[in-house]
C-alpha cells in the first residue's frame, strides 16, 4: 500500500523531445522528491515538493505534486544528452517517517 | 565542499564476516540516512537518525546497526554479512527531515 509505482520503467528519447514520467500510490504522500541518479553516483535532487496542488520548475523540469495526494509527475522539456540517467521519485507516506523510493525510470537520450 | 562522504568505495566480503561503513558529513545536518540500492531498484531505507544519539529504524534494518556519536558521523555495521546484503549501500543528510538531502557516492558491497 506504500509503495510506490513509477512508470515508465525506461524511455529513449530523440534530443530535443519533451519527456514525461510519473509515479503513483494507494497511499496519501506529504512531500515528494524527485532525484536524479547517474552511473556511480549518489541521487541528487531535481525537485522537491510539500504542497497538493503545487507545480514547480527547475529549469527544463516541472514537476507537480498531484491534488489527491497519491501521485506526482516530471516532466523534461527539449530533452538533451546529459539528461540522461534513472529518474526516481520518492517520499514519506503519510503518518510514516520511512521514505519510500520508485524503482526509478531510466531515461536515454539520443544525439 | 565534501559534503557526504562514504568509506569505503567498493568492499568484498566472506560470508559471516563483519564490517563497518563509515559516512561523514560536514554541513552540520541533523538527519543523516542509510540506503541500500539492489540492481535495477529504487533505494530502501535501512536506518535513520534525526540527531546525535538518537536513530530509528526504517524499511529493511535487519541484519544491521547504527550509531550516532557526533552530528557529523553515522556508521552502518554490518553484523555476520549474508550473500542478501550484496548491494550499493548510500549515506544521505539533510538539514530537515526528508528535504533536499544530499547523497554520498555509495560503497559497493558484496559478500561471497
């Protein structure tokens, strides 16, 4: 019930095309997180949000916290090689401080 | 900046055998984390601490210990490794519980 289901698990994606991934739950989130993780690396994070409702950018990224609580979307405009990597959302559930991580969505980008 | 710093980076274990992962921050972060990342998944909370001397459990703690001394350190002990707990094991801290926490570069475990 607190897991969470991100989709699509892999894109490849011509530069220059937008993306869009998202990650869904049974279970009410507080916050979500969206990181980014390249080969032999630590995630970083892209975004963070804490509100229903919220959209936010961050350059070419926008992501949006979904109004029932329970899902939340990025989205990656004019795509470019060095976006490539696995995208991860992430978040505590509600009345629960263990956060949760997606298997991820990994993202390929062709020149 | 160092940030999260994780020691060692790659570490072969025997089965039974013992270890400690060690991770410093130097950001003055209250919450430090301890994942671990299985090939092609996300990453699962094993431990947490939200201050000096006080840690909690999270997803999947069995088969390790923490401890929190100082702010800036929070070592993972791993008691009697298990084939299991071959993995990519990341330390994270943040100033706030669960907000932009910033990730060490991971320590590469497997124990054969």
């Amino acid at each position: 019930g607190q897991q969470l289901n991100q989709s699509p698990q892999s894109m490849f994606i011509q530069e220059g095309e937008d993306v869009s991934m998202n990650c869904t739950s049974s279970s009410i989130f507080n916050t979500w997180l969206w990181y980014k993780q390249e080969p032999g690396e630590g995630p970083v994070l892209l975004i963070a949000l804490y509100k229903a409702g919220e959209l936010t950018s961050n350059g070419r990224l926008t992501a949006q916290f979904g109004i029932t609580r329970k899902d939340s979307f990025l989205n990656i405009s004019a795509s470019i090689p060095s976006d490539v990597g696995i995208y991860f959302c992430a978040g505590p559930p509600f009345n629960n401080n263990d956060m949760r991580f997606g298997a991820g969505t990994r993202l390929t980008v062709k020149p | 900046n160092a940030g999260v710093t994780q020691t060692p980076k790659f570490r072969i274990l025997k089965i039974g055998q013992s270890m400690t992962l060690q991770c410093t921050q130097d950001m003055n972060h209250n919450y430090m984390y301890w994942y671990r990342q299985d090939p092609g998944m996300g990453l699962k909370l094993i431990y947490y601490s939200v201050g000096a001397g006080i840690t909690d459990k999270g997803e999947v703690p069995n088969g390790y210990n923490v401890s929190r001394s100082t702010t800036e350190d929070f070592p993972l002990r791993l008691e009697l490794a298990a084939p299991s707990q071959t993995s990519v094991y990341f330390c994270a801290s943040s100033g706030a519980l669960y907000t932009e926490a910033f990730f060490g570069q991971g320590t590469r475990l497997t124990v054969v």
